[in-house]
C-alpha cells in the first residue's frame, strides 16, 4: 500500500492549497478504469495496466509535485525516464477519442476530490 503523507496541490481553490494524498489520486485514476490501484504497481505492459499507470503517473507528478523518480518508483518500480515519458504520453492522449474525455474526467474528479477535503479539514 502507498504511503498515507499528504502532498500539496497549489492553486486549485483560487488563493487557498488543497491536500490530496498519493493514494486518492491513484484511487481516482483506478475507479476510472476499473481496476483496483495496486495492479498499477504490477510489472506489466498489457495496455489495460500501462495507460492508467502512465495516467496516474503524470497525474501524481502534475498535481502533487512528487518527483518523476518517486512517482515511476511507486508506480511499478519503473525509473524517472519512464516516469517522464509518462507525462508526455498523457499531454498526446488528452487529445485521443477514447482517452481524452477519461483523462478530462480523472483531472475534474481530482479537483472535486481536493475541494471536498479542503472544506473538510478546514
């Protein structure tokens, strides 16, 4: 399982920061896709498992500032190079048919996600 630290995610509530933790971005990207987050973690390259790891990979780096290697370690033991890779990948899908719309979905349910703990914590 992912470690419970939280991380700060700047600038989505105007002036104020939200906390989001690791995990409930993973979760986000899994529930999309419908599988279970530690399948992100499997060594795999059937695309079912890859394009929502390199998802949550370029999400968790976007939005949590975790660094490319912290996110490809956590992620399937891969290295920041992959990690990298990731993110330009997720910039190319968000203008596919089939995953764009799913990665437009992940980006408002992370928002959404953040909002919700920001008025529950404060």
């Amino acid at each position: 399982m992912y470690p419970v630290s939280a991380y700060i995610i700047p600038g989505l509530a105007g002036k104020d920061e939200m906390i989001l933790t690791f995990q409930e971005v993973v979760q986000i990207v899994a529930d999309e896709f419908g599988i279970e987050p530690e399948v992100m973690q499997i060594k795999s390259r059937k695309t079912e498992i890859v394009k929502p790891r390199q998802i949550a990979q370029a999400m968790v780096h976007r939005y949590l500032k975790i660094s490319h290697a912290e996110t490809g370690r956590r992620l399937g033991g891969k290295d920041h190079a992959t990690a990298v890779h990731s993110c330009k990948v997720i910039d190319d899908l968000a203008e596919d048919k089939e995953y764009g719309p799913r990665i437009a979905s992940i980006r408002r349910k992370i928002k959404r996600a953040n909002a919700r703990k920001f008025i529950n914590v404060n």
